[in-house]
C-alpha cells in the first residue's frame, strides 16, 4: 500500500504547503528539499497507520477484483485452452479482433444495443419527468408521499422478478390475453415475439424505473423558489406561462445532464433483463453487445474472444462516459464524478 | 435562496382554483399509474393463492381466487430445493452485507479524513474503475483462477464494495464538523476510536440506506450464481429464474419431486422472493424523505 502511494505525486494540497519553503529557502540544495519531503511522507504515514490499517482490505479488494481483472483482458490476445490455464495460453495477437469485425453476429449485437439504447433515450426519458411534474402539481403532501412510495418500489424488485410479473400479466396465458378472450377479443402475442422484443424491453424498464427516475426532477422542481411563481401569477401570467417561463428553465440543466449522460451509456442496457428474455425470442432480435460476450465467452467457451467483445465495448464505453463527463461540464454541469 | 415553505395540502392564495376537468384528469392519470404498478402483484398473490384446478380453470391466472389455500407455500418450505434456496440466500444476504458494510465503512472513513496517506491517488484509482469495469469473462477468469468456483465466497468477494455506496459515504462522514474530530485528536482518542464513537453514531441514517442497498442488491442477485455456482447452492432468485421465467420443470436438474400445478407453486415463489423487499421497503423509503439520498445524489 505504502508503495503505491510512494509512487504517486505529491498531492495538491502537499504542494500549496511546501511551496512556500521553495520559494523561501531556495538556496537550500534540493536533495535537502526530497529529504524534507520524504520525512513530511513518512511522518504521515506514522501518524495515519490506524487509517492505512483501515484501507488495506478496500485497497486490496480493488486491486485484485478490479485491476486483476482488468489485467485479465490480455486474454483478448490470447487463445484460451482450459487445461493448459491462463498464464500458459498461446498469444495470438490481434486475431479475436479481426474475427470479431468480420462477426456478422457482432455486428449485429451492435445494431441491436444501439437501437435499444436509443428507444429508451426517446420514450423511457420523457417518463420520469411527466410523472415528476404530475406528482410536484399535488397540493396534498400525504397523496404524494403515497404515491411517491408505489412507484418508487419496482425499482428495488430484482429483474427476475420483473420478468416474471410481466409474463404473467403480457404471456399468452396472462392476464390481459385472459381478459381479451374473455371480452371476445382476439388475443396479442407479446412474449417470445421477436417483433415486440424491443418495445417490450423499454416497457419493462418503464415500469421497474420510471418512478425512481423521478427523485431526480422532484428534487430540482422543490428547488425552485416559490416566490417565482407566485409573482408571476399576481402579474397576470397564466399556469402554462409559469410552467414555460420559470419550471422548464428551472430543470433543464437537468434533462441536460441527464440526456448527456444516457448517451455516453448508450452501450450499456440491462444486461440481465436482456440475458433473461433472449432465450425466448432468439439472438436476432435480443442479442446486445453484453450477452454476445456472454454467450461467446461462458457458454461457447471460448473465452479470449468473447473477452475481445467485452473489451472493445469497455473502452468505446469508458471513452464514451468520460466524453459524455467533459460535455456536461462545459454545459457547467457537475456530472457524475468530478 | 430558500423558497417560501408551501403550507401544507392548501393551495396558495396566488393559484388559480384548478378545473374540474383538471383535477378529473389527473386523478385518472394517477389511479392507472398506481394500477400499472400494483395489478400484476396482485394478480400473482392471487394466482398463488388459488387452488390448482381453479388456476387450470381460469387459463393460468386468477384474480379473485374463491377457495384460498396455502398449499403452494407448505410445499415451498417442506424442504425442498426451494426451501434450501431461500436458505442459502438468507446466508449470502446476511453475510455478504455485514461483509460489504465493514470493507466499505473503513475505507469510506479512512478516505473522508483530509490529507489521509495516499488518498488521493487511491480515490483517483477507485474512480477509474467507475469509468472501466473489467469486464464479464476476466472476473470470471479470475475467480476460477483463485479456485472459488461452486465456493459461496464468489457471490461476495468480487463485489465486495460497490463505488457508488463508498463515495456517498465517504461524503456522508466529511460533513460532520471536523471540529468534533479535532477536539477527540486533542483528547488522545485514537482514528479507530474516533469510527466507532463519533463517526459511526452520528450516520446511523446513511449507514442503514447503505446497508439496505447493500442487503437488497445480494438479495437480488442471481447472475453469478448462475456461472459459478452448481445447481444445489443456487439462490432463491436462480431458482426463480430457472423454474419461472425460462419454465423449466422442476426435475431438469435432478433437483426434486415433480411439481404437480406448477402455476401456484411459481407464483407463491414469485411472492416469497419479492415479500423480503416489501419488509424492508418502507425503512428505505423513510431515509429517502429524509434527503440523505437526495442529497447524495445531487453531489
């Protein structure tokens, strides 16, 4: 641990304190100045050993689980042969990858991410924010707590779960063909129809998070200064007026954001709720860039070129997020991290 | 800065009285939206509640079962497969929580203490797997390498801490007044004792909302017993998925008797793997109306 943060530069806060000495006594020879440092480090390394003491399992837990990990990506290089293991495992350079953009099947995963990312983008969004701004126009605090607490559950059922509550209410012997057949109707085939897969997924996600979406767009609708909107009214302007004037300004920093940030993870959609359906409706509809991994890597076996898929999406990814990151701040946004 | 409070369930004087056409709108709005969500649960607490002949009857699915019975449940906890699902996955929620909790409780405090050795380039590191996870088939690779295939330690240790709940509570311990941490130092208390009787005392809200996160998402979890454990350590949500969603029977694994009415049994499994979610649903929903996560969030 202590070798790690050796390694590292001093931090921003090191620097503003030792400035001054530089400047001060800059006669003084500088290995004196590396000393002075060194013994600044080492005395807080005594002074913190309880802390470091606390760290050690977090530290080593991301070493090993996450840069472990992420090492273990030369197996993208790699042919993977189980009996022979990891380490000893012939290189073959950038084979996996050229195999993979000749993939039909990759290909495909690709197109099929994107179009399910960008479904959700367009009508899983506008959701939260209708639902927010119907609850934030209840005068009732009780109702709205109430009904605050109904939508917000799906969001903590497993998708497991999901799944399942919506074949028993959209399956062929569910509740709504149940009722349909009961009323004379003609039935719909919306489970294990590879025609209704995408919808259907953009519905479930709908369901199991458009209520948690809307904390976001409460907390920025509670923001605003009630003062607002009461000076607006006595001035004449009627509810849309104050709804265009001083609520849209007030929480489009957000969907900014928000939009900025569902682009930069556009290659990423629910990987179980995906993984769990695809069996049903086949890979031409359901297969995304995850599960092409998956099925690739852990069920065909073979291991580097799936890890091949799963590493190209990781660094598009990340480039993506981090992209997506710099955008909103330029917005004068924080974005998710700073 | 601060808004004028709106008083409470009265209107403002300065608000137009709302339409009744209004007020019928939305209320219609709100009761399907309230219907959306509850319908399916109570057509799947129904279902498991019916009697098989009446769930054959009706085509797979009951509203308003006539002649209640239990049997589906009795037969889930008479000891069978599902009963040691729900077992093993009481165990790794349990466990795996108070392991995730004390991991992420020291490092969240250790790394909230300004100027700590190392911090910040360990921040910097813990953020960059934020933006580059590793990926499915190396955390796999690595956990049959370490030898814990088929160990229950799997479905812990890879996600020991989640970086979302570590950064939240490294910034719930920063906003306590570092001047009650100064007069402790003062008083020759040590770090490890400054955690247990200042910081951990004073979080008890965001403590418990990290905890429940934690407790929910092992309790939720079912991929990675699905690729690194065998069929009769699989967690409760496995089993659900197995048996429910792809529907296959019981058997396949050479895990059981078979099931007679399948329907009642799957759903009453449906209901025992969502009820410990609805037990701890409204004490997560009571630190949300308090704005620990919201202001989490915003951050």
């Amino acid at each position: 641990m202590s070798v790690i943060s050796d390694r590292s530069s001093p931090t921003a806060v090191d620097d503003a304190q030792n400035r001054p000495t530089v400047t001060d006594k800059s006669d003084i020879h500088p290995t004196t100045l590396v000393d002075r440092q060194k013994r600044d480090r080492r005395k807080r390394f005594r002074r913190d050993r309880v802390l470091l003491f606390l760290m050690a399992p977090g530290v080593v837990y991301f070493l090993v689980f996450h840069y472990g990990a992420l090492f273990g990506n030369v197996i993208a290089f790699k042919e993977y042969i189980p009996f022979v293991g990891f380490w000893d495992s012939p290189w073959v350079g950038f084979d996996n990858f050229t195999r993979m953009f000749a993939d039909a099947g990759f290909w495909s995963a690709v197109i099929n991410t994107l179009l399910i990312a960008t479904l959700q983008l367009v009508f899983f969004f506008p959701v939260p924010l209708a639902l927010a701004l119907l609850l934030h126009s209840l005068t009732s605090t009780m109702l709205r707590r109430t009904i605050q607490s109904v939508v917000y559950l799906p969001h903590f059922l497993s998708w497991v779960i999901v799944v399942a509550l919506f074949q028993q209410v959209l399956g062929a012997t569910g509740l709504l063909n149940g009722m349909l057949d009961g009323a004379g109707l003609s039935t719909v085939h919306i489970i294990g129809n590879p025609d209704m897969f995408k919808p259907l997924v953009v519905l479930q996600v709908i369901w199991k998070d458009a209520g948690w979406g809307t904390i976001i767009f409460l907390a920025a609708l509670m923001n605003v200064n009630e003062q607002l909107y009461e000076a607006a009214a006595i001035d004449g302007a009627s509810p849309w007026r104050r709804f265009w004037h001083i609520t849209l300004p007030a929480i489009r920093p957000i969907i900014i954001l928000l939009v900025i940030m569902r682009l930069g993870e556009i290659l990423s959609i629910g990987f179980e709720q995906i993984l769990l359906q695809r069996q049903s409706v086949g890979p031409e509809a359901a297969e995304v860039i995850d599960t092409f991994v998956y099925f690739q890597g852990l069920i065909n076996g073979d291991f580097g070129y799936g890890a091949a898929a799963g590493l190209f999406k990781g660094i598009i990814g990340g480039v993506l997020v981090y992209a997506a990151n710099k955008v909103a701040h330029r917005f004068g946004e924080q974005g998710v991290y700073k | 800065m601060i808004a004028t409070k709106r008083q409470k369930n009265t209107r403002p004087a300065w608000m137009e009285k709302p339409k009744p056409v209004t007020i019928a709108a939305k209320g219609f709005a709100l009761a399907i939206v309230i219907a959306l969500v509850t319908v399916p649960f109570l057509v799947v607490i129904s279902t498991s509640l019916a009697s098989n002949a009446e769930v054959v009857e009706n085509g797979g699915w009951v509203l308003w079962p006539t002649e209640p019975t239990l049997n589906a449940y009795r037969s889930i906890f008479d000891g069978g497969i599902v009963t040691r699902a729900i077992w093993v996955s009481i165990g790794v929620t349990s466990v795996g929580t108070l392991a995730s909790m004390t991991a992420t409780v020291m490092l969240a405090y250790a790394l909230s203490r300004p100027r700590v050795f190392g911090g910040k380039p360990l921040l910097l590191l813990i953020l960059f797997t934020f933006l580059f996870p590793p990926g499915m088939i190396p955390a796999y690779l690595l956990v049959k390498e370490m030898g814990m295939l088929d160990n229950f330690a799997a479905l812990i240790v890879p996600i020991l801490i989640n970086v979302f709940n570590l950064v939240v509570l490294r910034g719930f311990f920063q906003g306590i007044p570092e001047e009650l941490f100064e007069a402790a130092k003062i008083d020759g208390v040590s770090d490890w004792a400054i955690l247990r009787i200042i910081v951990m005392p004073l979080s008890k809200a965001a403590l418990a909302v990290i905890g429940l996160f934690y407790a929910v998402s092992y309790w939720n979890a079912w991929f990675h017993a699905s690729i690194y454990m065998e069929a009769e350590n699989w967690p409760l949500q496995q089993i659900l998925r197995t048996y429910v969603v792809r529907g296959a029977e019981i058997t396949e694994y050479g895990l059981g008797e078979q099931i007679a009415a399948p329907q009642t049994y799957q759903m009453a499994v449906l209901i025992v793997a969502t009820v410990p979610i609805l037990i701890v649903y409204p004490f997560l929903q009571k630190y949300f109306t308090k704005g620990v996560l919201t202001g989490a969030i915003k951050s």
